[in-house]
C-alpha cells in the first residue's frame, strides 16, 4: 500500500471531492487537484475564509502518471489549457510539477522561432517547484480518504499572500536573468518590447 498525504484548499470542508467539477483547461485536464505541500495548498487560500483539507491517497491499484519538467510536460499542459481533449484519459492519477505563470509567455517565445526548445525549458526550470497530483477518476477519489480540516486564520491567510508575493517576485527575477543569459536576447527583448 503506497499512502500519500495531500491537500487541497477550499472554503469548505470537503470531504467527498467530485473529480468531475475541476476546470477542463487547467494544467493536467479535468480533476480534483491537490499538492504534497500544506504550504503551497494555504496559498491558494487568497482572500476569503479558507480551510486545509487533508487527505490520504493510496495509489495501490490506480493508473498512475508521472511527470517531470521536461517537454512531454510543457505540451500535456499546453494542450489541456487550449482545452484540446485530454491525451491521458484512461490515467486514474496525473502527477507532476505545477506550471508558473509564464508558461504562455514561454510558449509565445517558442513558437516565434528565437527560442529552441532547450532554452524553453531552461526558462520554465525557473523558480520553486511544486508537485500537483490530479485525481482523474472515480477509481481514484474512492482511493482518497479526508483525514482533517485546518481552518486558516486571518494571519495564516496574510502570511500566506505575503510568502506567495516573495516567491512570485523572486521567480520574474530569475525569469529575466536566465532569459538575458540566452545568446539571441536582444531579438527577444525587440518582440516582448
């Protein structure tokens, strides 16, 4: 029995997910998603009432897919957020990192021809990364048992914002060091001017 702990962030305690109310364009498809990191999960909290659910996953007997950050990744996710009809429909379980923000912006530079596909990627290995797990079949939210609700406090919920407002500050840094570094930046810089 392989057990995970994870968590999801909702104004609710949910306790019995539906794996059919996730958006369809979101990175890994339709799903309930959920992270490994409590705290990444508290960052989804913004600025409303907001509550932790945790939860225990056992994979024994699921389809499960993993990603890495590499190509297969960056076009599963590009696909699902042109909301294309997902290409891992009989995966019960999607894992892999969470994409940042500028996946489109990565995605715009690529397709304009000044960047390979390497340099994409180096830009897309860019920042902190977080595991997303996303539950895509009923095989596996019967597999997903809720364990506990954290309610969040106002000062939870403003230390998360202000820790998400680093991070997100220190990933445009790095973003624009490493595009600067690549050999055709000026070309670049002319389009995204």
């Amino acid at each position: 029995m392989e057990l995970l702990k994870l968590y999801h962030t909702s104004n609710i305690e949910l306790k019995n997910p539906d794996v059919n109310y996730g958006r369809r364009n979101a990175d890994f498809g339709g799903g309930f998603y959920l992270s490994d990191s409590r705290e990444f999960a508290q960052k989804w909290s913004g600025d409303r009432k907001s509550i932790v659910n945790e939860y225990t996953l056992d994979l024994t007997g699921l389809k499960v897919k993993h990603f890495s950050l590499d190509e297969e990744w960056f076009e599963y996710i590009l696909n699902n957020r042109a909301g294309y009809p997902d290409t891992l429909s009989g995966i019960d379980v999607v894992i892999g990192p969470v994409a940042n923000d500028t996946l489109y912006d990565t995605y715009g530079i690529i397709t304009s021809g000044l960047v390979s596909k390497e340099d994409s990627l180096k830009l897309l290995f860019v920042g902190k990364r977080y595991i997303q797990f996303n539950i895509k079949s009923e095989k596996a939210a019967s597999n997903l048992k809720w364990e506990n609700a954290i309610h969040l406090s106002e000062s939870d919920i403003q230390a998360a914002k202000s820790v998400l407002k680093k991070e997100e500050n220190e990933f445009r840094e790095s973003f624009w060091k490493v595009l600067k570094e690549l050999d055709n930046y000026s070309e670049i810089e002319e389009i995204l001017s």
